[in-house]
C-alpha cells in the first residue's frame, strides 16, 4: 500500500467514512437509494444545439438519466425522491480541460515542492477536488502532478471514497530536462531529488518517458512543448523540444492509445507540435496564422487557459508580488497577450475546449473562465458549449459527459437567472448533481 492511499484511508476514516461527512452540504441522495426526479424548469440539455426546454422531469435511477418527461412529475404514488428546480435553469456538469488540483500558487508555493509529501498532496488535491465540485465542475483534466499524489485521488474519487469531479489524470509532465516541467531554481542536490521520470533527453528518452507514465497510469500524456511562465528559469517562452523528440513522443502516445496535449506558448513550439500529429494545445498565446491552419486538421483542440494569463499578469503588476523575477518577467510579457490569442483563434474557426489551468488562479473560481471567452468574442452559449460538448469530444468523453440524455450519467448543474444572457450566473452554483447524487442544493 502507498503513503498516498494510507492517507487517503485514514482521512476517510476521519471524516467518518462517508461522502456525506466530507461535503457542506451532505448528498440527499445515493445511487442506490431509488429513483430520483428533478423538475426543471428551463433544459439544456444539449448545448450543441442551443434549444432550452421548458418544464422537463429528468428521470434519475441509480447514477445514470432513464427518462425526461414533459411537465413536473414524480412523487405521489410513484415514490422516489423529487428535486426541485423549477425556477432554475438545468445544463450538464461543467468539464474544466485543464486543472492542477494538488496545488495552488501563493507566496508559499516554491517551500511547498521541498516540504509536501505526495501523501500531503493528494490530501490538498482532495480539498480542491471538492471545491471544484461544489462550483459545478463534475469532470476534470489534470494536467501535471504527481503521478502518486494525482492517480490515487483519481481512484478515491472513482470509488467514491473522496467527493470530487471526474478525473482525467495526465501525471507528471513530459518534459526536457532544465525545461517547464523539470525542476528549475534550488540547489543541484535538491532538484536531483525532485526531478521526475517524465524528464527526457533525445528521442529515445523520451518515448520511455511516455511509456513510463502510460504504466504508472496516465489517462493523457501531458507534455511542455515550449518555455512556461512559472519555470523559475529565464529560458524565454519558445520551442524547447527538438522535432524529433516531438515526433517520438506523439508516436509512441498514440500507439500505446493516449492523445497527447502540449503546454505551448512560442509560435515555434506550436506549429512543430502540431505538425508531429498532437492532439491540442494548452495556452497557445503565440499562435499565429500558420498555427491556426495547423488546428484545422480533424481533432485538434485549443485549451487557451484565460484566467491563468489574467491571473499571473495581476499578480506580476501588483504590489504583493511573490513571483521571482524569472516568472515575473514572463508573467508580464505573456499574460496580456492570451485574450486577443483566443479572439484571433475563433475568429479563425479554432475549435475550443474549456479549460483554466486553476491551480495557477484559486480552486473553485474556475467559472470565471466563462466571461472572459465572451470578452475575447464568443457568445455566452460558445462559451458554453465549450465547458460542455467542446471540452467532452476533445477529451474523447463524449459518451459520459458534456450533455444531457438518456442513457448518460446523471451530471447536471442548476443556477439562478440565465447564463445564454449573462454567462456570470455560472460562477453561482445553485445545484449539483454528480453520478446521480446531489452534492449541492442551495
């Protein structure tokens, strides 16, 4: 048994062993307490195709939807559990392509690499876990961690031993060594410890880094195609790993079945990840018109991480700045430039998936991506769409998440007003319903 899992166990049994005991507001349902019905009074229960339906009962049994009626039913003599919601308006659960629970940036980020156990890790991550829950998130990517501290959350929560979203664990990044994703700025002995397997050298290295992390249990292989704002580095923004290393990592991703997604900023970092046959690009901020011609090839995907840019730029510029002047230089050179990235990007028929980088900004206030798509010109049900169907086909879960329908678990948020008027109503979570069990009912 690992730390981790002894960790994990033991906060269970503290908390009483129970995901009730665990959450503010305790579920009011299980799985396996019967049928559950939700009257709602404004669907939309698939933003592909933009229609709300009005007064809807979505018939809940077990963890999954079985039916949706017209009108408000349920009760009576059928029995069963009655939600109601009819003053809410009802969409699937949130998906967030790009989370980093076990951590938070703060003045105290850089001691936390030299003074958390991956045990301690995955005990943060089970906290944030439940925040982003709680904010209506009910799947998320995570994109670099631990391989120990991430997989055994991701197992408690499939377990239902830990309350949280859905999980879709990349593990530790995919990166060169001395690069984004390495570790950069302590003492030689020290980040001789730190350093993860995932670093490589050469293309052979790194297809063993890949394969290294699809057997710890990667369900995505992450990798930093270029330089990264957080690198305590002054190594710039642009391409760090070779064409062939890019190539060798995408092949041997691909054969062993795992997409692979690349944090990039450079435009030179981009298009050479792109023409390796990579899935999708985390961040993106200098892409440029051969980037987006590239993105056109059938399955590409950009994450384009707003807040992160919003969220480092506020933090260089201000006056409590704990950045060293590594990431302070790059915050301030890279965050304002990702707004008018995404705008150029869907003026040019990219498509986009929802995703935050949270983890860099604070856990729970993953929503607040949403304003600012519809500032970098989507309309509110875009922005939508992306966190929902967009965020589901790229992460290749389409089938389990983003909608709404029979057949499907039964993930589904509610809030106050309308979010295809003012996006901002989702930053509210009035109502959360995971795998058919209500974590939240305001």
């Amino acid at each position: 048994m690992t730390k981790v899992s002894v960790a994990l166990g033991l906060m269970c049994l503290a908390f009483g062993g129970s995901v009730a005991a665990q959450t503010p507001t305790a579920p009011t349902n299980s799985p396996d307490t019967g049928t559950t019905f939700v009257q709602v009074g404004r669907l939309l229960a698939d933003p592909s195709t933009g229609v709300v339906q009005r007064d809807k009962t979505l018939v809940i049994a077990g963890n999954k939807v079985v039916d949706i009626r017209d009108g408000f039913v349920g009760g009576g003599p059928e029995g069963g559990l009655v939600v109601d919601l009819r003053d809410e308006f009802v969409l699937p659960g949130l998906i967030d392509s790009h989370v980093h629970l076990t951590s938070q940036q703060g003045a105290g980020s850089r001691l936390d690499q030299v003074t958390q156990s991956d045990a301690d890790q995955a005990m943060v991550g089970a906290g944030y876990a439940r925040k982003t829950l709680m904010a209506g998130f009910t799947t998320v990517a995570d994109l670099g961690a631990s391989n120990e501290a991430i997989f055994a959350l991701r197992n408690a929560v499939r377990r239902g031993d830990v309350p949280g979203p859905r999980i879709i664990a990349a593990g530790s990044a995919v990166s060169i060594h001395g690069g984004h994703g390495d570790v950069n700025g302590f003492s030689e002995d020290i980040m001789h410890i730190l350093s993860p397997e995932s670093v490589c050298s050469g293309a052979d290295d790194c297809m063993r880094a890949v394969r290294l992390q699809v057997r710890s249990g990667a369900d995505i292989i992450k990798i930093t195609a270029t330089g990264g704002v957080l690198s305590n580095t002054a190594a710039g923004l642009a391409q760090q790993f070779t064409d062939e290393e890019l190539a060798a990592i995408v092949g041997a991703a691909h054969r062993m079945g795992r997409q692979v997604t690349a944090h990039a900023h450079g435009t030179d970092g981009i298009n050479a990840f792109l023409r390796a046959g990579g899935d999708s690009i985390e961040h993106g901020t200098y892409l440029d018109d051969e980037s987006i011609r590239l993105f056109h090839r059938e399955g590409v995907w950009l994450v384009p991480t707003l807040m992160a840019g919003d969220f480092v730029y506020r933090i260089a510029s201000g006056p409590n700045n704990f950045f060293t002047p590594a990431q302070t230089a790059k915050a301030l050179e890279a965050g304002p430039k990702m707004l008018d990235m995404a705008r150029r990007a869907h003026e040019g028929g990219v498509r986009i998936a929802f995703g935050t980088d949270t983890g860099v900004s604070a856990h729970g206030d993953n929503a607040g991506e949403f304003a600012l798509l519809v500032r970098a010109g989507l309309t509110p049900l875009e922005a939508v769409q992306t966190a929902t169907v967009g965020a589901a086909e790229h992460l290749r879960i389409s089938n389990e998440a983003g909608r709404i329908a029979v057949g499907m678990p039964a993930d589904l948020v509610g809030v106050h007003g309308d979010p295809l008027s003012d996006v901002t109503t989702l930053e509210h979570m009035a109502f959360v319903m995971k795998g058919g069990v209500v974590y939240r009912e305001d």
